[in-house]
C-alpha cells in the first residue's frame, strides 16, 4: 500500500514540474498545510532566479548558505531530542497514572 501511494505522490509531484529550459515552473505544492502556487525555480546548479532573471550564486552566499546549513541542521537535531525527552517523560506520566 504505502509503495503504491510513494509512486503516486512522485507521478504528481512530476506532474506539477514543467521545466522550460533553464528555469522550472513548480505549479502546485502543500507546504506546512497552506497551498502554494506557481512558483518559479531555477534548473541550473550554481544558479538562482532574482528579479524574474537567473543570476550566479556568489562564492559568499553560498559560503554563508552552507553554514547556515549546518548550524540549522545542528539546532533541528538538538530541538529533536529534546522533545524527544519531553514525550518520553509524558509517557511514563500516563502510564504512572493508569492511563496507557
């Protein structure tokens, strides 16, 4: 069951994909449980749309891009196991109680 709906989340994911050279056009996607449409993105690596235009990606930016990369990447997986601890204690709360 689960494989059958992994493809078809891919078909439409696909489908809502039109590529037109070196720009791509992303039509519908659910982000966060809000509906966003239209969005345009660039197809090159190295390359970003500003201003409707592709423009190069500066060596900084993409310097700074990385390490926020990784310092967010370092808070997610600190933020986890703390809700991690947190859900555990809850647990061994409503079992304490007779609850589960």
């Amino acid at each position: 069951m689960s494989i059958v709906s992994e493809t078809v989340r891919q078909i439409i994911a696909e489908a809502n994909v039109i590529k037109m050279g070196r720009k791509k056009i992303i039509r519908v996607r659910v982000r966060g449980g809000k509906i966003q449409r239209r969005k345009v993105l660039s197809a090159v690596k190295g390359f970003t749309i500003r201003k409707g235009k592709l423009t190069r990606i500066s060596q900084s930016e993409r310097l700074r891009r990385k390490r926020g990369a990784r310092r967010a990447k370092l808070k997610r997986r600190a933020k986890l196991a703390r809700s991690l601890i947190r859900r555990k204690r809850s647990i061994r709360k409503r079992k304490a109680m007779g609850l589960k």
